[in-house]
C-alpha cells in the first residue's frame, strides 16, 4: 500500500466496538509473546540456575530452537507493529488510524499529522533537489 489512508469511525458504539477488538487481538499476541519466552527460559534454566553457570549448558540443537523462538517474538512484534491494532508511536489503540507510507504502517491520526508535516517537508526538500 503506497497511499495513505485513513480510517476513521465516528459512531461511538462502533469506536467502542473497533476498541475491544483491537485490544482482544493485541492481547492473543502478547500472550503468545508469553508462552514462546517461556519456551525460551526453560532451554536456558534448568533446575533455577542459568544454563551457563550450569554443567548442563544448551546443546546446539537447543540453541538453534531458542534462536527460532527469538525470531518467532520479532516477527510477532513486526506484523502488530505494522497492523492497524495499535499505533507503533503512542502506542494507542483507541484512536483512528491513517496508513503512513514512509513506516509501512498504520499510525494514530494525531502522530500522522506530527509525521506527515516531517514527510511532505522531507518530499518538497526532494522534489527542489530533484533527488528521486
Ligand atoms: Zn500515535
């Protein structure tokens, strides 16, 4: 998506709708957060001790799976980042969403309107530069 795009409801009980589903989605993903760093502790604790100071540190195989999970976390912190869930600024998930182009996401329309003006600054400096 290249344009921007706005997304804004007005009727309070859809807003009060939007909201509490939004939070529902932003909650499943926390909670999966949860349940892959536990995986992650438990290949580098054993027994209440961390792996390194232990005899019995992660083999590779281990290590490899810890690796994945990391990698599984970020790609879940990407993709609600980038959602409409929640605006990666403020953090808000109550307020209406414009797409921003530059971040690939969706923001809050009071963080939009901060960055936008930054934005179109930046895209007039280019334009009189001719630097495309
Ligand atoms: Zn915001």
């Amino acid at each position: 998506m290249k344009k921007h795009k706005k997304i804004i409801l007005k009727n309070l009980k859809l807003r009060r709708i939007r909201n509490n589903l939004r939070l529902c989605i932003i909650n499943a993903v926390y909670s999966q957060e949860i349940q892959l760093l536990s995986e992650r502790a438990k290949i580098y604790w054993k027994n209440g001790v961390l792996a390194s100071e232990n005899v019995l540190k992660p083999n590779l195989e281990e290590k490899e799976k810890a690796r994945t999970i990391l990698h599984n976390i970020e790609k879940l912190n990407r993709q609600l980042n980038t959602s409409i869930c929640k605006c990666p600024s403020c953090q808000s998930y109550e307020k209406d969403m414009i797409f921003y182009p530059p971040w690939g996401s969706w923001v809050c329309s009071d963080c939009y309107f901060a960055y936008h003006e930054d934005w179109e600054g930046e895209l007039v400096q280019r334009i009189s530069r001719k630097d495309f």
